[in-house]
C-alpha cells in the first residue's frame, strides 16, 4: 500500500529481456537505493514492484508479460526517469490517498494549460474509469496522488501545483505521453457492492 506522495525520481540505467516475456530493470537513485531492503514493495510510476536486487547506488526490478502489457513501464528507454514511493508503513502520515500500486488502465495526456506557476493537465482515459472518478475525488496518475478537477466521458483534469511539476514525471512530460491511471480504492469497493445489490445510480 502506498500514498501517492512521490518520494523520489529515479533514472532507468539498464534494461533486459528475461526470457519469459518480462523484463528486468535497474533504476539507479543514489539517495534512495542504500535504505531499500531485499524483496520489499516500490511503485515505480504508481505499479508496485518488488526489489530483487540493490546497492549503494542503483536496484532492480523484474516485470512479468502482465505488467507490461497492462501499464506503461513497458515503453521505458535508458535515461527516462521514475516516480518512486516506498510502501506505506504502519504509523507513517497518510498525506495522499490510498494507493495500490495496482494500475488500472494507461492514460493519454492530451492537453497542457499553464496558468503562472500552476498547470492544469486534461488525459484521456477508458471510458470505464469514468464511473470510479467523481469531481474533488482522487486518482493516482503515474502513483502521484491528484485531486480530480473536471471528469467528463473519457477525459478528466488535475491542477498541479509548482512542487508536484518540479519533482514528478508530470513536470516534463509531453502531450500525447501515456501515464498510469490507478482509481481510487473506495470507488471501486463501491462500485462492486451497488453492483451486487443490482442498484442503479
């Protein structure tokens, strides 16, 4: 479980076929690697991954066919750089939401409005998330947690403020790049249970 209160970006520094249809990566973050522990839980752009490996500088990565096919950590290239959140542990400050590190759908960034210091950015999404965001609501975009501006069929808004440009993925990248949507968790526990009790809303 996580926040969506990015703590890091990282760098990709290696990338290789497992054989098996997945892939490894290394992610190097000089300040971030020497505290990680063998085996724990990291969202990488909001998908929780588990470290198979670390050093003082860098630590890698295994993601199966599903994970790449169903998230974006499958168009990573050498050099592209990573929203990183160690796992929520018990009696840390929840500042965010609640957040699984379980992607629901990939996004599209289709329009950038720069307002001063502040930006407002529209994505396109599957028209199934539209049920699940709800205006004021939260949804984690690339494992940043973000209050949902506007929500129409198949598009939604965010603003961010001068920190969440400076120091996540959605400072720097561009329109038409794709990002990891993940709902938010009560949305969807309530979702299924209307759904079971054959309500309509």
């Amino acid at each position: 479980m996580f926040t969506g209160l990015i703590q890091s970006l990282g760098r990709i520094t290696a990338i290789a076929d497992d054989g098996h249809g997945g892939r490894v990566l290394r992610i190097a973050e000089p300040s971030f690697a020497p505290n990680l522990v063998f085996g724990e839980s990291i969202a990488v752009n909001g998908v929780c991954l588990t470290v198979v490996e670390h050093d003082d500088k860098s630590f890698r990565f295994q993601a199966g066919p599903e994970t790449l096919q169903k998230t974006n950590l499958g168009e990573l290239v050498l050099d592209n750089r990573v929203n990183l959140e160690r796992a929520l542990r018990v009696g840390d400050s929840l500042g965010g939401h609640f957040v699984t590190g379980h992607v629901d759908a990939v996004g599209t960034i289709a329009e950038r409005t720069q307002s001063g210091e502040w930006e407002t950015i529209a994505f396109d999404c599957p028209k199934s998330l539209d049920e699940l965001m709800v205006t004021k609501g939260s949804i984690a975009i690339d494992g940043i947690s973000l209050t949902l501006v506007d929500v129409t069929r198949g598009r939604f808004t965010v603003m961010l403020i001068p920190h969440t440009l400076a120091h996540t993925t959605l400072g720097f990248k561009p329109v038409g790049a794709t990002v990891n949507l993940e709902a938010d968790l009560l949305a969807k526990h309530v979702q299924k249970l209307f759904k079971s009790l054959s309500i309509t809303i």
